[in-house]
C-alpha cells in the first residue's frame, strides 16, 4: 500500500472555538498560517505535516491557495505523499490546476479512488482532456467504469453531481435486519448517508426512509412499510440549476437520482447543492456586472482578457449612443447646456431599468416569475416607472430651472425624464423576458441591452424634444 | 383538540416524477393549479382540501402566492381549519402578512405550536410588535418561554436560526441504550435529525455522532467511545452570516449551538442556511443594483419608494457629474464633437469599475478576500485597468480620428480613456475595502461612490485636457 496516499489520524482534532468571530471558528488561524508558512522556510517536514494534517482539508485548501507560487512548490515537495487527496476537491480551479501540474497524472490517479465519485468527476471535468485521459486509463478497473460513466453524462447534470455510493436495501427486509447489516460493513469515516432506499430486484426505486426514522422504528417492522413511497427523485440528466431550486423548496438533505428506467444510480447530498447554488448566482452577477470570472485567484491577463469581451460590447453601445448625440451636434453648439443635462437623463434612465432588470433576473432565477405572475410583474413596473417619472420628472424640471434658467428646457427636461423611466421599466421587464422566451440566459445578456436602449431613449427624446422645440 | 390545526394524511402522497423539466418536477403542476382554482370558484371545501392537501407546503405556499386577494380570501375562507400550518413557514413576507391577518392571531397562536421552533420563531419575528405581543401572549406556557427566549437572540443570529429540537445523550450510555430509547421516543415524522449530541449533566456540549455512524456502531460501544469531540460549533449569537460561511467551509448539514458556558442549546439545519445564503447574495444585489426589495409581491407603492431613493441618490451623483461638464460649457460650445465622444468615456470608465467593485464585493462577502492577499489582488486590478486602458485608449483615438478627423482631439480621448479605465481598477478595489475597513457594507455603496468616481474623472480629465491643449 506503498502508493497510498496516507490517511492520518489527527484529522478529527478541531480548533474551532465558542467564540463570535469567523476567524476564530475558522480552522485556520493566523497564529497556524504563519507556523506553516515557518515549517515550509525550514524545510521542516514532519513541522509541516504536524500542523496541516489536523486541519480539515477545506482549511488546508485555502492555506495552499495563499502560497506564492515559490512557496507552493517547497510546500507540495515537502508535504509528499501526506498530501490529503481530499484538500484537492476544495481548491480554486486556478490553483487546482497548479497543484495538479506539480504531483502529475500518476499521483492524481492514485488519489481518485480515495474521493467520493461525485468529488472525483468534479476534478477530472476541469482537466484538460488529454489530461483526463491519460489519468482514467490509469485508475484501477471499478473506478474507471464509474468515472467514464459519470462523464458520460452531461455537464452540469444530476449525474455529474451524484455521488455513487449509497445505502439501498430490499423491500421486505425487516428494520434489525438492516441496521444487523449495516454494522457487518467496513465503516468510512467520511461517508455521509441520510437516508437508505428500498429498491426492487431490479434496482428500481421504490421508497425511502429517513436514518432518524430507520433508528427509531421498531425492529421487527418491514423496510416497505416503513418507507415513504414515490420519493422525490431527479432523472440522471436533469440540469442542476433544477436540481438546485427542488432542494431549495422542498428544504432537502438529500434526493436519489434515478434513469429513465427508475433504476436509482446515485444520490445527491445537499453540501454539493450549497456550491451550485454559489455558482448559479455568481453566473447572474456576472452578467448584470460584465464580469466572466469570480475567482481572484485567475492570473492578471486572463482577468483582463475576460473583463476586455465585456467592454468592448460597452464600447460598441456606448458609441451607439453618442452617435444619437452626433445627429444633434448643430442643437448642443447653439444651446450648450443640453450637453450638461443629458447625461442626467441617461443616467436615471439606466439606473431605473437596472433595477427591474435585476428583480426581474433573480425572480425568474429563482422561479418567482411564471406565466401565471408575468402580466401582473410588467403591469407593475410600468406603474413604478411611471411613478417615479413622475416625481423625478418635477426635480429635474426644478433643477433646469434654477440651473439655466430657461423654462423651455426645464419642460424639455422633465418631459424627456418621464418617458425614459417609463420606458427603463416597460424594457427592464420585457428584456429579460424575451430572453428567457428565445432561450437566452436573461441575466447575461438583459443589463447590456438595457442600458443601452436608456441611453439611447434618453439622449434621444431630450435631444429630439429640444430640436423640435427650441430651435 | 379541536383548536388544533388538522394534520392531514395525504401529505405523503408525491405527484414528483421522472421527467426532466423543473415544472414536471415540481408538486404545483398547472393542472392541479387550475383544479383548485375551480374548486374556489365553486366554494368546493371538500374538493379543495382534497386537491390542496397531498401538496408540501411550500407547494401550496406557491399555490396562495398566486392568488389575487379575493381568490385567497375565499381560499383562506374555505380551508379553515385545515390549512397547514406548516404553509405559513413558506410564504413571501408580504403574502404571509395578508394570510396573518386574515387567520387572526388566535389561529396564528394555535399555529405556532405545531411548528418547528426556528420556523415559528421567522414568523413571529416578521409581525409588527404589538401582533408578535399577542400572540405570543396565547401560546401555551412552554412554547412561549421558548419563543421569548429565542426573540432574546440578537436577529439574524444563530440563536434565530436553530431548532431547539435535536437528540443529545450522556457519554456512559451505550450505542444499543441510546437506539433503544429513541425507538421508546414518540416519533414526528417532519423531525429532521442528522446527528445526536453527547452532552454531560451540566448539559454541555462533549461531542457528536452521525446517524449513519451511531447505526453502524456495534450496540455496546459506548457513546464516548464513537463520538467526534470538540465538534464545530457555533455561539448563539454569532451572526448567520458568519453561520452560513462555517456550512459551506466544511460541507456541514448541521452544526450545534451553544451559549457562553458551552451548553448545547439548539441545532442549526443546512436547509436554514440555503436560505441565509440566498439573502445575503441578495443583499449584495441589492447595493451593486440599488434595489431594496427582491419580493415581486411588495405593492407598487412600496416597490417605487423603494427604488425612489436610490434614484435620488443616483440624481445628486448625476449632477455632480454634470456640474463637471458644466465647468467646460465653453469649451463644448467651440468644440461640439466633446459633447458626443465624452459619454463613450465616462461609461467605459463606470463599466470597468463595476466590474472590478463586483469581484470585491463578492470576494470579500466570500472571505476568499482579506489581509494575506489584499495587496496583490490591489495590483492585479490596477494592472488590468492599466491594460484594458491602453488597449481601448487605441480604439478610442482610432474611433474619434475617424469620426472627426481630428487628431488632437482623438490622442485627448485616447488619454482619458487610459486614466479613467486605470482609476477604474484602482478606486474599483479601494472604495469597496476601505468601506470594508469601515464596518460599511460594500455591497451596498461601493458601486455609487465607483460610477461618481469614474463619471467625474472621465469628463473631468477628458474636457480638462482639452480646455488646456486644443483651445
């Protein structure tokens, strides 16, 4: 067993303590940061494995993310085989990445089997597939069969999610019987089960029950009639966003993931659930903000290179929108202060339709907005467009005023203001729902579209109005 | 028993299946909405608690979402006594006000019991004081002492989150002791338990075991033998935030809540922080987008007052802006060709920064952002604005040479663009931490003081430079 990687024992040692602050129940203290940071200048091996090998691996994942990239190196060659395979499932793509490039395809191999399956897909999808090749072919048999099954799958599925290993007994197995059984198999420490299922001979689905129901029945009583039947159940190809928004309004810890047959192939644990939650709004933020990545630990050009795409499609509607000030150029040299007021106009108009873009984003993210609420929600922000038109028509129309003192562009003002409120909440909700109507994820693109119909619409009436009228 | 609310039998029943999209996933089908939208419109009680009562109760809470406020009184008014009220639990807060008011606070006393005492406790710390006075002041004897003193906590605390149900033995009893008693114990099918706790005879927390390793422990193992001690736990009043963070660290599906003197008080449930999670990201929306309220069911007027005063705000930061371009109204009016190409840099300068305040935000509401690596993640951003900046300062003065064949003009736009994008990346990480710093939300100012920022440097810069050079 030479080949290991070595499980160590101090793992159930807690640091966490009863006080208030996050850094203190958090595993790793400064105080254990700077020891690691001491053992690694040293080259202090067993220091070093003395003090990581406590933490849980989330905690020795962020200690790795932190290291320089000279220091991450002596760290990994000192660490060895003591490297948890476990602390690879946490890191950050972007430092994953290095981690892998430095151990290699044959340590990574002799890790896989040592992870849940569900964690094991998730570090094989991100490599690149060569890679990924390369280190499957290298995995014992049972774990090979299970990966490239996995991965067969498509991505972001329930059966990239699921994790294989779970607890399924038959129907007319009593209560003692099972719980007899479960005491005869080899225990891992790290395995979590919630529930077990009662499957037919043919693997089919057919109830479950829940472990604190299990321990508390008696044990004479049959698995069937204890069981709750036709349990929640996803299919192995259901997107996990939908995975997601069932456990969220069922509240689950847990729900098995079934083929088309019924025959249970995995169960999904709700910790995985937490991370795509995470993921799926940092998807949205990232549309409405123009970003294409969270991470901080991506290198400086690849950020600058994602945030690049983001603005050059600002830059192409940000000239659109001049080009509607281009056509007025005559009206803005006779009358200047239409140059201060406009951006005035645009602005509010941008802020405005954010804002509904943004509600109506996260509220059909989150499923809050259907055919049934839709008319309602447009009728709505329509009124509240309106609204504060209204109001914020009257303080510009003040502003102009006692800004230039020209009543005619005041009303210009106060009218252009109106419409393009009006106008950011009728298209701050149509947008995004066209959108979702052609199967475009409303939340990348609505923000971009959206301002620039504000701007456009703003510079526009106020522009046009005072053409038409003043001049 | 008959104040009591009706449990009903059929909850049990699961329209789930196999299939693949969310909505045939989802108990609420249109066709059940539609047969219970009939069995209102022919006041069908029977009918209707037939159709409403195999639903989860947040399928149902779904179903009262929907209701316009005649449908729901006529629905409230037929299923009476039966309504669940577990439903309550599941309701957006401004429907669950409307259902509060029409049930009374007498039914909402009898209610509470029948609830889990970290739901009861949502409800009750939504109703306006004097109601929460009421009520609280008819709930039975040991629900009330339990009510107060979870309304002790300080909100959004793990005191407000946790249940105060949860299973909890001596160390000296043994793994068959302990299983016998629970099956002695009556058993609520709704009780979620995932682990039970070892505490001593001052009731202070010793240790934990899972469910799945107190089952699969040979029966005269003694608790303290299988226990995990110093397990990770929480304050009562740390905040949830705080809570939220430790969950999704370590992949935990509950954690154990104690006071100063280490005395288990209550257990927090995963299904608890899903939600948690969903409103702090909300809360980062709500600044980044300057929306106060999420809920598509707040009244239009609520819905405007809220967006009122970010508009406002957005107004003065408008005007400041423009108070910049007012300075240069000479300038604009011999060199019209300011007024059209000023707002492309403005708004590049707001877009860039936006990006970089939102990985901020996030990173620092993440904990992936703090003292270790701020300096470099400082940097990182000031060279990619420094980057993008010199790459769109070549489109820029190429874009402005082409529109306005003037080359001076072009190289001043090309130079402001440069400052605006590189202050972009630096204010774009300043602002939000030194908010940080001062115990200031980030999420919800950074990006006001960013786009002033960038709106005033970007004209300021851009017409200056050409105030000095071209007249």
């Amino acid at each position: 067993m030479e080949n290991k990687f070595q499980k160590n024992d101090l793992r159930e040692v807690d640091y966490s303590s009863s006080g208030n602050d996050f850094n203190t129940l958090y595993g790793l203290s400064s105080g254990v940061e700077e020891a690691i940071l001491l053992t690694i200048n040293k080259k202090n091996r067993q220091g070093l494995i003395k003090l990581v090998a406590p933490l849980h691996p989330a905690d020795q994942a962020d200690m790795i993310e932190r290291l320089s990239v000279e220091k991450l190196n002596s760290f990994l060659n000192l660490l060895g085989k003591a490297l948890d395979p476990e602390v690879l499932v946490y890191l950050d793509h972007n430092v994953q990445e290095k981690v892998i490039d430095f151990i290699g395809t044959k340590a990574l191999a002799r890790a896989i089997p040592e992870l849940h399956s569900d964690d094991a897909i998730e570090i094989l999808e991100e490599l690149e597939e060569k890679d990924r090749n390369v280190v499957i072919k290298q995995l014992p048999k049972a774990n090979r069969i299970l990966v490239e099954e996995a991965l067969s799958f498509p991505e972001s599925s329930a059966g990239r999610l699921m994790q294989r290993e779970f607890l399924a007994f038959p129907e007319n197995w009593t209560v003692g019987q099972t719980i007899e059984h479960m005491r005869t198999q080899p225990q891992d420490e790290e395995e979590n089960f919630y529930s077990i299922y009662i499957i037919d001979p043919g693997h089919r689905l057919l109830g479950v029950i829940s472990l604190s129901k299990l321990l508390s029945a008696k044990t004479q009583i049959k698995l069937n009639d204890l069981m709750q039947i036709n349990p929640r159940s996803v299919h192995v190809e259901t997107d996990q966003e939908e995975v997601a928004l069932l456990f969220q309004q069922y509240g689950l810890v847990n729900m098995p993931v079934i083929d088309l047959a019924d025959r249970l192939l995995g169960v999904i644990i709700v910790d995985d659930i937490v991370d795509v939650i995470n993921e799926e709004v940092e998807e949205d933020l990232q549309g409405l903000a123009g970003v294409s990545d969270f991470s901080i630990r991506s290198s400086f050009i690849e950020t600058a290179k994602g945030r690049f795409s983001w603005l050059i499609l600002n830059m192409f509607t940000a000239i659109l929108a001049s080009s509607v000030i281009g056509l007025f150029q005559e009206e803005i040299e006779k009358l200047v202060a239409l140059a201060v007021l406009m951006p005035i106009v645009a602005s509010m108009g941008g802020n405005a339709g954010t804002q509904t873009v943004t509600v109506a984003v996260r509220a059909l993210a989150t499923r809050q907005l259907d055919y049934s609420n839709l008319q309602k929600f447009v009728l709505k922000e329509t009124w509240v467009g309106l609204i504060n038109g209204i109001i914020f028509s009257f303080l510009s129309v003040l502003l102009a005023y006692l800004w230039f003192g020209d009543k005619q562009i005041a009303i210009i003002m106060g009218l252009a203001m109106i419409a393009n409120l009006l106008f950011a909440g009728i298209l701050g909700t149509l947008i995004p729902l066209t959108l979702e109507k052609f199967k475009i994820d409303p939340a990348i693109s609505s923000s971009v579209f959206l301002t620039t119909a504000t701007d456009v619409i703003g510079f526009f009436t106020f522009l046009g109005l005072s053409a038409l009228v003043i001049l």
